[in-house]
C-alpha cells in the first residue's frame, strides 16, 4: 500500500517536534513544508538528514522522492509573520 501525505505528515512528527508540517503527494512523490525548533543552528543538509532519520528507512521503502523546505520558526515567522 502506498503511503499518503496524511501519513507521511505523522512519520514526519512522530520523530520531530513541528510547529507545522505540510505534506502533498500522489502516494510515491510526496512535497513537504517542515517548520521545526530542530532545525535552528543547522544547515539545510543537516534539517534534510534530521526529516530522512524521523522517516525511518521508509524513504527506501514506501517513498519514492520527497521535496522538502525545512525552516526554523523564526524563518518562518519573517515571512509568514
């Protein structure tokens, strides 16, 4: 069975603490907005490694590509704010 974005969405954070967490996908390609206090201090390919550790090897698996844009809260805010 192929994942959903729903359930993506719920890997993302059950590994993560998110503010927010948006998840688009047809089931193999999946979009997601990853806002997250994990984030802060760390560069992209560090927030990327954090998202692809809280999927757990499912990337191999059930996840054929993921497309990511991790941000801190305050990045966020500054264009969201």
């Amino acid at each position: 069975m192929l994942p959903t974005p729903d359930a993506v969405r719920q890997y993302i954070l059950a590994g993560i603490p998110c503010d927010l967490v948006q998840v688009e996908g047809d089931g193999q390609h999946f979009t997601a907005l990853i806002v997250s206090p994990s984030f802060i201090g760390k560069r992209v390919l560090e927030r990327h490694q954090l998202v692809y550790a809280a999927l757990d090897g499912r990337m191999r698996a059930e996840i054929h590509a993921l497309s990511m844009k991790t941000l801190t809260p305050e990045e966020w805010g500054r264009t969201h704010g």
